[in-house]
C-alpha cells in the first residue's frame, strides 16, 4: 500500500507543532524521519495514524482519505511501534506480543491457533523466544521495544509506523532490528521510521525526511539530504561524512561529530 501525507498540519488543542508536512511512502521504502528532540516527529506520526486529528491536511492510503475509516480497518492497515510502554498490568511478553492480533479477532472472538503461531513466529524473529513466558514488566527496557516490535509483526501490517524502534536497544540488537526493516520492506511493506541516529538512515533508508521544528527541511535521498551542513544546522554541531568499506564489502556513509564547542551556522 502507498502512504501520501499532503500538506499536513498537526499538534494538540491549543497547541500547533508543525505544517506543511508533505511526502509519500511506497509498497516496500523505507522512510527514515530524522531531526532533533521536539521537531514533532512523534507528534506527526500520531496524526498520520489518527491518535490525534490532523489540524489540517490529508493522509491517504492508496489514494483514499483514512480520515473516515473505521478504527479495525486502520488497525488492519497500519502497524505501529511506539517508543517502549511500561504497562501496569502483569501480562507476559507472549501476551503482548498477541495483542497485535487484535484488529484480525471477531468481536468476542478468541485467538485462534494461527494467531498464536504468528506471535510466537513474531518472537522467534526478533531473537526474544525465550522472554515469551516473562512478565512484561519485568523485562528490560530494551527487551521491552523489541516486544514492542515483535507485536508490530504479529499485526501484520501493510503500513508500518516505528518511533524511535532502536531507542534504549544494545548495538547488536539495533542491527537486528534495522535488518528486520529492511526484510520488512522486501516484503512489500512501507515503512517509515524516526531515529536521532543518522548512520540509520545511511544503513537501511531508501529516502531521508528531516524535521526540524515541525517543518519539513529536506526529503530525498539520505546521500542528498544529510549533509555536514544541515546536520550542522539542526543540530548544532560540526560534522564529517565519510565512506568507509563495509564488512560485506561495498561502501556506506558515516557520520562523524566533533566534540569541539558547538557551532553556528
């Protein structure tokens, strides 16, 4: 399925955080959303999936508006990885995990055979089988996300939304997760995720949006768009881009920061 945001302007009552927001996701691209605490990238992929009413604006999946679509029917099309919740409720990991079944569930229905098949499938792929029985609350909070993750996946979503899905994860797990994007995208699903790290976006994005102070800055490709200049812009920092060989072989782009005094630019 193809997501287009269209001139969308989104915050809270009261409150406006960003406008203008315009770009599209195809079946199968992978969309990094890359920019600096409180440029609204949470706020912005709450509105694109009706957790908060657009301000102004459209979000339409192959080419339809969502902004009439019953809450199952969006719950069938969008899956959605929040930065990691802590519940107060002492369900297993398993449990989470089944809870992404929800929106293919009848109405007092149970999960069936295959619902439970597909979440533990969904926790085999993320590496985290063996916490299926933990109690969520329990857990660390990285191992929290990848739950988080694995319930996404259980979901089965055509549209996939993931704020911030490395945050609190170990470097082997962000690997792991990053290499599940891009399986993810193989399979036709597209994928839009946010990241403080821009070496992500090197990695696994096909095109780069940067946010910053809810406006869009750039949106291209991440060679095009993540340049020491902008990032030196948003970030306030001086920055280096080099390439250096990976362990496959082949070459990606690196970013690397001075820890001199922060410039202005």
């Amino acid at each position: 399925m193809r997501l287009a945001v269209e001139d969308l302007a989104f915050g809270y009552p009261g409150k406006p955080v960003g406008e203008g927001v315009s770009f599209t996701v195809e079946p199968g691209e992978v969309l990094c959303l890359l920019g600096p605490n409180g440029g609204g990238k949470t706020t912005l992929f709450k509105t694109v999936l009706r957790l908060l009413t657009a301000r102004a604006g459209t979000v339409r999946v192959d080419g339809e508006s969502v902004a009439g679509w019953p809450r199952p029917r969006l719950a069938r099309t969008f899956g959605y990885v929040p930065q990691a919740q802590l519940t107060g409720f002492p369900f297993t990991v398993r449990e989470v995990v089944l809870m992404g079944r929800t929106a293919h569930i009848g109405p007092f229905a149970v999960p069936s055979r295959g619902d439970r098949e597909a979440a533990d499938a969904a926790l085999a792929t993320l590496g985290i089988a063996h916490l299926a029985d933990r109690e969520y609350t329990q857990i660390s909070g990285g191992e929290r996300q990848l739950s988080l993750i694995a319930r996404a996946l259980a979901q089965d979503p055509r549209v996939l939304v993931m704020d911030e899905p490395t945050a609190s994860l170990d470097f082997g797990n962000q690997v792991r997760v990053l290499t599940q994007v891009e399986t993810l995208a193989g399979r036709g699903i597209a994928i839009i995720f946010s990241t403080h790290d821009p070496d992500q976006a090197f990695l696994c994005a096909h095109r780069v949006a940067l946010l910053s102070q809810g406006r869009l800055v750039a949106l291209g490709a991440p060679e095009e768009v993540i340049t020491p200049e902008r990032l030196g812009a948003i970030y306030g920092v001086s920055v280096v881009i080099a390439q250096v060989e990976g362990p496959a072989g082949g070459r990606t782009r690196v970013c690397v920061p001075s820890l001199a005094r922060p410039v202005a630019y």
